[in-house]
C-alpha cells in the first residue's frame, strides 16, 4: 500500500474542516503534513501508522516513492479523474512534494507526535481525540481489508474518539467503484449517529462524499 502524503489544504477540503477542535487523531496518516501544519495551528494532534515502524531511510524512500506509484494508478484509470479541484496535474504533484518535505521535517523534529499502530486496535485510551480523520484507507482498499475488518476499524475510531470520526473517500481507489458492504456495516454501528455528506472536494470522479460519524 502507498504512504502518500496529502496536504493540509487537501485534508482541509476532503473532510470539509473549518475549525479544527482541540484534538484530533490523523488515523493512516501516512506521509500527510496533515499533522504537522495542524500543530502549527496549535492543535494537539498526533498520526497514527504502521509506516512509522520503519527507520528513517526506510520511511524516506518509501514516501518519496509513492508519487510516482500513485501518478501511475491515476494515468491507468485516466477516466476516472478530475482535475478541477487541483487544476493541473503538475499542482497536484507539487502539493505532494511539499507536504511529504514538511512531514519528514516534523516526523524528524517532533517524533511524539507520529505513532506506530494500526486499526483495528490503536494504541490511545477511550475517547484520547475529540475528532479522528481517516483519509485513504477505509473503503479504499475494499478490495484488501473485508467487510469485518472495516467494522471493527470504524469501531476503534468511534472508541478513541470523543466527539466525531471522519472517513474519506467512500470508493475503491483507482476505478472508483463502491463499496458493496458500506450500507452493512454502518447498518451495525451501535450508539452512534452517522451520515454521507458532500465535501468541496473531487478528485476520483463522483467521489465527493464523506462518511461523517458523531458519538449520540
Ligand atoms: C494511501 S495512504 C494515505 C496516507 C494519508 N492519509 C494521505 O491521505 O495521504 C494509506 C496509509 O494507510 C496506512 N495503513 C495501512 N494499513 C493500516 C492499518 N491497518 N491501520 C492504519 N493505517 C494503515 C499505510 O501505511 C498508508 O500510510
């Protein structure tokens, strides 16, 4: 799987941020610099991976090689993007470049704030964040992770998480197919409220929707 490295801005427009609270969890956060310009902000926020297992030269290639292993997907399944929210590909490719060159600068000046783990089981207390982000992993990769796997996933952040959990996208990456079991297992989320809302994002075509979950 890509440890790519998504902006802030991109983030900002995904799971449709305006404030952000107090704290907040970038679950799969990969090579965002997600994290890094939140805690600039003054937000106490931490990123959670397995990628953050590996040393630093392993990391360091492994996130400097996922622009160009993600160019590829995109030129495979060249129908099933659009680019009026990155306007060019050669934007998107330096938005990529600088968040990954801000993440490496952060996860080497502030290692606390990156944690090894991985869903289903986080290693925070009960309700550590009031807001978890999960971006590219949940529903992106249907076709690696099973229907119990993701209900157990989706679990686990509502666990950690005091206030809300959001997921982006809801599509299978590259050919942007949905989900099958989406419907199930949301259907069997206890105690929690949940919702599909539209976000001022698109970059897999119809791809504009976020699944928005909120502790009842
Ligand atoms: C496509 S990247 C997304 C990175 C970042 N969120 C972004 O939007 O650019 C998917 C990330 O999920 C991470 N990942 C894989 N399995 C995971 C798991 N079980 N729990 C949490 N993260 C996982 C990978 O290491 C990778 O960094």
């Amino acid at each position: 799987m890509l440890v790519t490295s998504r902006s802030y801005a991109e983030y900002e427009a995904m799971f449709d941020l305006t404030e952000l609270p107090a704290s907040v969890l970038d679950c799969s956060a990969g090579g965002s610099s997600f994290t890094a310009e939140a805690a600039a902000r003054g937000v106490d926020v931490v990123a959670v991976d397995p990628a953050y297992e590996l040393t630093m030269p392993e990391l360091v290639d492994t996130v400097r090689r996922s622009l160009p292993v993600g160019n590829d997907i995109v030129e495979e399944h060249e129908d099933k993007f659009v680019w009026h929210w990155y306007g060019a590909p050669e934007r998107r490719d330096e938005m990529r470049l600088e968040a990954a060159d801000r993440f490496l600068q952060d996860i080497g000046e502030a290692p606390d704030r990156y944690v090894a783990g991985r869903l289903p089981e986080l290693p925070f207390e009960d309700g550590r964040f009031e807001l978890a982000l999960c971006s590219h992993l949940l529903f992106t990769w249907a076709d690696t992770f099973d229907r119990d796997w993701h209900l157990a996933a989706l679990r686990e952040l509502i666990r950690v998480t005091s206030g809300e959990v959001r997921v982006f996208p809801l599509v299978l990456q590259g050919t942007g197919e949905p989900v099958a079991f989406l419907p199930e297992v949301l259907d069997e989320l206890a105690g929690v409220r949940w919702e599909i809302r539209k976000v001022p994002y698109e970059f897999q075509a119809g791809a504009d929707e976020m699944l928005v979950i909120t502790h009842s």
